[in-house]
C-alpha cells in the first residue's frame, strides 16, 4: 500500500503544481497590443535622447514614469475631459516627485513617516470609484519609486539631483503625452477616443468603505512604511529594492483575485532576478565603455517598458516582471555592481515579496473574520 500511495502520489502533487503554473502563465492571444506598445516607445525616445544630449540621465526615470503613468490613466472621452484629468494627475505626482526628491537625503523617519502619509490615502480612494483608486496606486507606485531613486542618488557626490529639475521632468513626461494625445485628436478629426488602455477599470462611482477594506489599506500602509524603516533605517546595502519589490509583489486590493496576486509576486521575482543579473554586466567597465553599457541598458528598460505597456493583459505575471525589471535597472544603475551587490538586490526582493505574501495571509484571514463576525450571535 505505501509503495502504491508514494508513486501515484508524487504525480498527483505534481500535476496540481504545474496545473496552477500553467494558469500563473497562461497567455490571452487577445490581450496582445504590440501596436500599443510600439507608439510608447517611439514617444518614450523623445526624453531618452533629449537627457542624453544635455547630459542629465538623472532626470529620465522621472520623465519616462510622468509618460507611462499618464498614458494608463488617460480616460479618454473628449479631448478637454483627457487633458483636464491628466493635468491633474500630474499636478499631484509633481507634488510627490518633489515630496519624494526633497527627503531622500534627510533622516529615515521622515521617510517612513511620508511613506505611510501616500500610501494610507491611496488605499483608501476606492472610496471614489476604481478608476480614482487605480490613479493613487499609480501615483503611490511612483511616490515609493522616486523615494528609493532620490535615497540612492543622494549616496553619490559626483551624481548631482535637483528636486526642481526631477519635478519638471515628470511634469514633462506627463506633458508630452497631453501633447501627444492633442496631435492624434486633429488627426482623427477633434472625435472622441476611447482610454488609453482599455482593460483598465473606468468606474467613478462612490463605494462605501467597508472595515475589511479599511484594515487592509492600514495593513498596507504599515508594511510599506516597515519596509521603507527596514531599508533605509538600517542603511542595507541597495536597500532600495526591497520597498520596491514589496510594492509590486503587494495586492492592492481585497477583492483581487487569488490568481492574479500569485501572478504579481511571479513577475516580482522574476524581473528583480533578471535585472539584477543584467546590472552585472557593468560591473568590470570603465569610463567610455561604461558610460556606453549604462546607455545601452537604459534602452533595455525602455523596450521592457513598451512590453509591459504591449502585454499588460496578455499575461499579468509577465507584464509585472517587464514594469518590475524596467524600474529596477533605472534605479539602480548609478549604483556600482559586483556579485556581492548582486546578491543583496536578490536577497532583498526575495525578503519584499515574502512580506508581501505574509500581508496578503494575514489580510485574507482578516477579511473572513470580519464577514464571519455580523453572523454569529450577539
């Protein structure tokens, strides 16, 4: 009996494992947009090579999230509706890019205190419908995102980062798209288009707040805010990833599903891993040649950006590794690279996406408690 049970076991366990990789990464043939994704690189190269002429690339992961940030939370509609909305969202990202930029330098409680200020607010906008809710995780994406680049610009003198220029290249990238959209609506006769991308939620209704929605975007806030202490206050080495990794591996909301959360902490790891070891390719390179691989892999990031903007629905854990493996490479690339290097950036993903993971736990166990609770007697 045990030498039957252990053979037809091993299979059975087996199966069930690569039965939910197979749904992990499983690919939609409809949800492939290369023409979506080819247009944002060709606007993209418009910063890249402005801040290569001038001699800035500091300034271009501000410009390139302004323009990707503004491209997915372009509504659509007519094109007064678009520009109004998108001159908001970049009114309030140019208030955090400048937030983020002016207390990367200053003591780690600031920065973990500011953390938890973003991102309490963000969770908590699905209060204003789920288009509002996906524009502050945007933002609050980005908030995390240039706190970590502004922590590591400020780690090297002969790198110079002023919190102006940085908030006028995300207003720029932000522009450039307003710019973009103005062009293709004289093109196709001032008609109305649809959203940018359409997979993205459109509803503005008001929704009521409920606790388990509530303690989890208190959940949420705290953990980026403890990761952000872990990182920063205890000066890790490229500390900077495990915010991040924590961040897109982190569900936004309680009712996503199981699924796509698996798919979020897949491509975390699989995009931090993938660049940490793209960022070893500097690692023996000196002036010219240097400066020439650092180019080069900021084209990387970009055209992983276009794929991530081409295959956001055609499968969700490969979209999170090509956004995870874009942001990754920008951030860190002033950073110099060695093995050791590599191997804390691994170390620190590994540790942000198994927070996040242990959050997700402890907030499902949450959210059942609290439905569980109006049932049983008083």
């Amino acid at each position: 009996m045990a030498s039957a049970s252990g053979p037809e076991g091993q299979p059975l366990h087996r199966g069930k494992v690569t039965g939910w990789l197979s749904k992990v990464f499983e690919l939609n043939s409809a949800g492939l947009n290369w023409p979506r994704g080819v247009l944002f690189l060709d606007i993209a190269l418009v910063p890249m090579f402005v801040f290569w002429a001038i001699g800035h690339e500091q300034y271009l992961v501000s410009a390139l999230f302004g323009l990707l940030f503004a491209w997915l939370n372009d509504p659509g509609g007519s094109y007064g509706h678009r520009a109004s909305r998108i001159a908001v969202f970049a009114v309030i990202g140019a208030g955090l890019t400048a937030l983020a930029f002016g207390i990367g330098g200053e003591a780690w409680g600031w920065l973990v205190l500011a953390t938890f200020a973003v991102t309490l607010p963000a969770g908590l906008a699905v209060a204003f419908g789920l288009r509002r809710f996906v524009a502050a995780l945007l933002l609050n994406v980005w908030f995390i995102v240039a706190l970590g680049l502004a922590f590591s610009l400020h780690q090297y003198a002969r790198i110079t980062s002023y919190t102006w220029a940085q908030v006028l290249a995300w207003t720029g990238g932000a522009a450039l798209w307003i710019v973009m959209t103005f062009i293709g609506w004289l093109i196709r006769g001032c008609q109305d288009r649809p959203p940018s991308v359409a997979e993205f939620p459109g509803d503005t209704s008001r929704r009521k707040l409920t606790r388990p929605l509530i303690l989890f975007a208190v959940i949420r806030a705290l953990v980026m805010a403890g990761t952000v202490a872990l990182a920063f206050g205890l000066n890790l080495s490229h500390g900077t990833w495990l915010p991040i990794a924590a961040m897109i591996a982190l569900k936004p909301s309680l009712e996503q599903a199981t699924l796509v959360a698996t798919q979020r902490l897949a491509g975390a790891l699989i995009g931090a891993v993938a660049a940490a070891l793209l960022l070893l390719v500097p690692a023996s390179e000196h002036g010219l040649r240097l400066f020439a691989v650092d180019r080069g892999l900021e084209v990387v990031a970009l055209v992983l950006y276009m794929h991530g903007v081409a295959i956001q629905v055609w499968n969700y854990a490969l979209y999170s590794a090509a956004i995870a493996m874009g942001t990754l490479l920008l951030v860190d690339l002033p950073q110099p690279s060695d093995y050791a290097a590599e191997g804390y950036r691994v170390l620190w993903t590994f540790c942000g996406v198994g927070i996040a993971l242990l959050v997700m736990l402890l907030a499902g166990l949450l959210a059942k408690r609290t439905t569980k609770a109006p049932s049983q007697p008083a």
